[in-house]
C-alpha cells in the first residue's frame, strides 16, 4: 500500500515505514504535520495498537527533535523582573547544549502559568536564546496542555451555570426567635438554627413551600410564598417570634446607617418595629445583621451597615426573641399578631395548660374559628385532661355554640354513667339551680372527686349556700390543697358571709406570709381590708412589701385598693394608682382612665374592682372598655348579655345565674343609679350591693363617694 507523504517525512525518519501501515499513523503522514505524526505515535503507544513495534515506538516518541518543525514568528521573550516570557526546562540536550525547552507565561518562582509551545534551542547568555525549531509536546506537555484547555472551558461553564443559578435563585434569611433549636425544610432544602439563631438558604425561584419543625414536638410554622426575580431581602421569622427593627441612622458624614433600636428618650429616629409578621420583604442593602462599623460616631457596639438611602434590617436587642416581641406587642396592644408565636409555642412545650391558655386567649383576638382550633388541637394532645377540655368548651360557648355543646356532653354523659370526668363535663355547662342541682347530683355518685366537688363549692357560694359552700371547701382542703387554693377568694367570701372573721383573716395572713406567692401583695390588700373589720392593724404585711424588685411601684396601687392612703406622692401621677383611685371616688375619670391604659395594665385589678369597672362601662355603653373587662372576669356570651340587661335596668333578674359575688354586687350598684327606675327598687339594690360585698372594699366605698 502506497502511503501519502507531502513533507517527505519517510526519507527523513524511514523507521515510520514499518509502522505506516497503522491507519491512525498512515493518516498523519498523509496530512504532511510532523506533530499530528507525533501524536499518532504517541496515541498508538498509549493504546497498545502495535505490540510487536513496542520498541521503535518508545525510541521515536523519545526524539523529539525527529519532528521538528519551523516557525512563522519569533517567540516572545519580553518581561518585567519575574513574570513575563521565557524558556523553562533542557530535556532530549545535545553535546552542543541544545535542548528542548517550554516556552511559557512565567510568574514569579520560575512557575510556567500558561504553556505556549516547545522549541529545540541553545542559550547564547543570560535571557538569550538561539531557537532552531518548534517540536511537539511530549505526552506530560500534550496532557497538560489538554487538560488547561479542559479546565478554561469548565470554569466558563461553571460560570455560566453559576450565573444561571444566581439569575434564577434567591436567598432566604431565616430567624428563629425560641429558645429551642429548630429544623427546618425549604425548598427541599435543610437546615438547623440554633435557639435565637438565624440562617440563609438559597431556593429556587417562583413557588417556595417550607416547613420548621421541633424535635419531639412536631411542626410550628409553615412557609408558602412566590419568590420573584427582584433583589430584595426577604426574612421568615419563624411563626413572627424574633423580633425586628428598621431604623436608620446616619452620621455628619453621613456615612453609617445603624441598624438598632434606639433609646427613644435619647435619639429620635424614624423607626419601624415587627413582631408577628412571618414573612418580610425590603430593598437591597449591605451587609444585613452587620456588626458595628468601626469608628463610627453612632457605634454602640450593636449593628450597624454602610449608607443606604433604605430603611434597614436589625434584630432588637431589648430582649431575647419571643420574650420580646410580647413585651412590645403587649406595651402597644398588638396581642393579636402574636397568635402564631403563641401557638407554636404551646407546641414546644407540649400544650402545657398555660401556654394554652395563652395561645387560645391570644387566637380569640383573631377569630372565634381560630381559637376553637388551637383549643381543639390542643385537646387532641391532651385528651383526658379537664382543664383541656373546660378550654375547649369556653371558646365554643363564645362562639355561640352552646346548645351543641349541651347535646354533645350530654350523650357523654349517657354513653358514660360510671365517669366522674363525662358527668361533670355535662354538667358544668348548665347554669343556675339546674346546674348546680346537677353538680350535687355527681358529688353524691363521686363524692371523692375534687373536680366536681370545686365546681359544687363555688356555685353554692354565688348562689348564697354559704355553710354548705363552707363544708365542702372543708371537704376539698382534705381532697386537694391545690384545688382548694384555687378557690381561695371565694373561701374568704364564705367566711365573711358567716361572720367568721378572724378565721377569713388567718386565711390570708398564711397565704401572704408565702413570699413566693405571686399574689402576695394582692393578699396583704385583702388582709387590709379584713383587719379592718375586726379591729386590727391593716398596714401590717402592706409596710413589709419591699418597694423594690417585683412590688417597685405598686405597692401604693394595692394601698389604694385597700383605702389607705399613699406613701409615695410621685406615684399619684402612675396610671394604676390613678385608676385605683378613680374606682374609689369618680366614676368619669375611672373610665376615662382605663381608656388610656393598656389592656394587660387592667390585669392588675382586684375582681372587685375590675367588676365595678365591667359594670359602669356597661353604664356608659364604652363597647371596648366592656370587652376588655368582660374577658377579663371570664363572662360567656350569655352571662355578658345577661348583665347588660340587667344593668342597664331592664326587666330581667341575676339570681338564677351563676354570677360571680363580686359581679353580683358591682351590677346591683351600677343598676341602682338608673334615675328611671324607682327609688325604693334603688335603694334596695344598694343594700344588696353592700350586703355582699363582704369585703367592704372598692363597691362600698363607691356606694358612699361616688356622686349620684
């Protein structure tokens, strides 16, 4: 077979003869490219295709030189002190001190960057060169060279892919205001953030579902929303709980934006605070979450970022996330947007019943629906417990589905007749003597049963059984202390009604001498007002108060709700002191009082104070001051429409309903200062108002000072 050969290249090397007839070998020869013969030879080698030349393969792949070539312009050799051109290496040298070298980019240490080609050369001195020819790479040389060209191309690759992903993903900041450690998934993406802590995860764009779990617990919060093209900075606070800041601030030079929450006592800053929201979206801006710029005039040593002309991002550093967020939403009457917060909370902590109590009150503010959901899931958790259970019946009521509730606990209590827990939950929805005959009918079937036994006690009290209300609270102080503190107001009531004084007021002198109690200040007021009656020093658990810590500032309130007098003048100017005294002598500046304070402010109030104050906004007809009220002392639907009637001097009687005494007595003054009804019905409401308010606190004061 004849083989092509343009450059001669058999004359020159006739060894390539005995190999020509390789089809790879014969086609190189062909092209008249001593390179592309090189690199036949080189791959022919490599895949063993002519085992028996083996030899005269490695022999002709070592000389390089065989398959030099000429070329068209000089090798640049141009440079400045280490990096520039040059000549790298001497392999295949000659006697005559030539030798293949690389020709290259050189950076500094002698490092070849970029190989540009091999030249059979001959330095003539330092930075000189005689160059003969240009020879192909050897096979280290032809991989190396093959694998940067491989590498330039992936990295623009990359690029690009990169640059596809940046295009078409967006970060999503994540914060976690609990103090429990959360997992959460995004995106099919995961990611754990510590207690307080927050994260980043990048999605894709368009429709982004999530969700953030506890362990042990389940999930809390929920993520759903379209993720667009823009830059903007987009936050899931977890179920609202973290609280954030936007404020910006900025220096003479104008150069710092400080992202905290400024003492508003000292800077006035256009400021804007979020706690509740779950999802935030704001303009682009540098360096989010940053730590303080250094120099800056405004660094306190919290979080600063570059100048922006947008309002930035800050978490607050007022208080530990949640904790927070209810100060403020509380301090501003903004209960409502933490329903979310509430209830995962309640989750985390396996719907212990007062963060129950607290999530379904918070999700009452929302809606009714909302709240019989969170008490129905709550219950779910906790199926044999009671206090679940009353929950759950509560709201339901206030959604006005009271006589579905009767026939549901009803057809309990038929299916379960030897269950104390089925018979009191049927029977603790009836009112009045139906109910209370109920009550006594589960007491004598379960007679060692606290539950029923508290129920049985407390609605022989309102209704004015006081020694048969007396013996059973007996009963249950040997059953259940616990219970029984529970119905400690009511305990000193009966007593009281009986004439058992001395014995009311060693009730509350054990219970105020507890320096744990949380109503401890409450109860030295009501020692005050016992010792009152029977002659004793009323001041003396109220002058051993500290005036700091806890009680700082309010131990003038509970001085005033006992009748005594203050003993700090500045504290006349605080909003409780001045409602207390309010109750006490105008009822016109009481409600225009409590229409200034906020809502957990009310919470500070006695019962009977707090049904004087139900009772007069019912009077005036303030509908937000009545319902505060109303949640407050826990009146259903039926019990808060039957008052109103009642108060506002309709035709209806209380005496069947199962109102508490101090409401009792509260809608019977209120009621007589109605100029429409008669004054003999007036005076007899005022001597029943007074005959039950057998603490003789703020409602007989009021009979007395209050103006007709």
């Amino acid at each position: 077979m004849s083989t092509s050969d343009p450059s001669h290249l058999l004359q020159r090397i006739p060894e390539l003869k005995l190999l020509a007839e390789a089809p790879l070998i014969c086609r190189a020869i062909a092209t008249g490219d001593s390179f592309k013969v090189y690199r036949a030879l080189l791959l022919t080698r490599l895949f063993r295709r002519l085992p028996e030349h083996r030899d005269l393969l490695n022999t002709l792949i070592s000389e390089r030189r065989l398959f030099a070539k000429g070329y068209k312009n000089r090798p640049c050799l141009a440079g400045v002190k280490t990096l520039g051109f040059g000549f790298l290496g001497e392999t295949e040298k000659d006697d005559d001190g030539s030798h293949i070298a690389l020709h290259a980019v050189i950076v500094p240490f002698a490092i070849a960057l970029i190989p540009l080609g091999y030249y059979l050369v001959k330095s003539t001195g330092p930075r000189q060169w005689h160059i003969y020819a240009r020879v192909p790479p050897g096979i280290a040389g032809w991989l190396y060279n093959r694998g940067l060209a491989l590498a330039l191309v992936s990295l623009l690759v990359l690029g690009a892919v990169h640059s596809y992903y940046q295009a078409n993903t967006k970060d999503i900041l994540l914060l976690n205001g609990f103090d429990r450690e959360l997992m959460v998934t995004l995106d099919e993406r995961h990611a754990r953030i510590e207690a307080f802590g927050r994260t980043t995860i990048n999605v894709r764009q368009g429709r982004v579902s999530g969700l953030a779990e506890v362990k042990n617990a389940g999930t809390i919060d929920r993520f759903e929303q379209q993720i667009g093209r823009d830059d903007k900075i987009r936050i899931w606070n977890i179920a609202g709980a973290a609280p954030l800041v936007h404020s910006a601030i900025a220096d003479e030079k104008n150069t710092v934006t400080e992202l905290v929450a400024p003492n508003p006592a000292t800077r006035k800053v256009p400021q804007t605070r979020y706690c509740g929201t779950s999802f935030l979206e704001f303009s682009p801006v540098k360096n989010t979450f940053g730590e303080a710029a250094a120099g800056s005039s405004l660094s306190v040593g919290k979080m600063t970022l570059e100048q922006s002309p947008d309002p930035l991002v800050s978490t607050d550093n007022t208080g530990s996330g949640l904790a927070a967020c209810l100060e403020y939403v509380t301090e501003h009457g903004l209960e409502k947007t933490m329903a979310n917060a509430l209830e995962a909370l309640a989750v985390m902590r396996e719907w212990n019943i007062i963060d129950t109590q607290a999530a379904v009150k918070t999700a009452q503010l929302v809606s009714g629906d909302q709240a019989i959901r969170v008490a129905k899931r709550a219950l779910q958790s906790h199926p044999e417990s009671i206090p679940h259970e009353r929950l759950y019946q509560q709201v339901r009521e206030e959604a006005g589905e009271h006589q579905m509730l009767l026939a549901e606990y009803a057809a309990h209590a038929g299916q379960e007749p030897g269950s104390a827990r089925a018979q009191y939950l049927y029977a603790v929805l009836l009112t009045g003597h139906t109910g209370l005959d109920a009550m006594q009918q589960a007491n004598l079937k379960f007679p060692q049963d606290s539950t029923v036994l508290s129920s049985l006690a407390w609605r022989k009290a309102i209704h004015a059984d006081y020694a048969g209300a007396s013996q059973d609270m007996m009963q249950l102080r040997k059953l259940s202390p616990k219970a029984a503190d529970a119905l400690f107001d009511v305990e000193v009531n009966v007593l009281l009604a009986l004439g058992r004084k001395l014995e009311a007021l060693n009730l509350i002198n054990v219970s105020v001498r507890d320096k744990t109690s949380e109503h401890r200040a409450s109860r030295a007021a009501d020692f005050a007002l016992v010792a009152k009656q029977v002659n004793t020093n009323p001041e003396h658990w109220l002058t051993q108060l500290p005036v700091a810590g806890r009680y700082a500032g309010s131990v003038d309130f509970y001085r005033v709700r006992a009748g005594l007098a203050v003993q700090n003048a500045a504290n006349l100017a605080s909003q409780d002191v001045s409602l207390a005294l309010a109750l006490r002598n105008n009822p016109v500046q009481a409600v225009r009082q409590a229409r200034l304070i906020k809502r957990y402010q009310l919470s500070h109030l006695a019962r009977d104070q707090m049904s004087l104050l139900y009772a007069e906004a019912v009077r005036v007809a303030d509908p937000v001051l009545i319902a505060m009220t109303r949640t407050a002392l826990l009146l259903s639907p039926a019990e808060n429409d039957l008052l109103q009637q009642f108060i506002r001097g309709e035709a209806v009687e209380i005496t069947d309903a199962d109102i508490a005494i101090e409401i009792q007595s509260a809608a019977y003054f209120i009621r007589s200062r109605n100029q429409q009804i008669s004054a003999q019905e007036r005076a007899s409401l005022r001597h029943k108002a007074e005959k039950i308010d057998f603490m003789r606190g703020i409602i007989s004061t009021a009979l007395r000072q209050w103006p007709a």
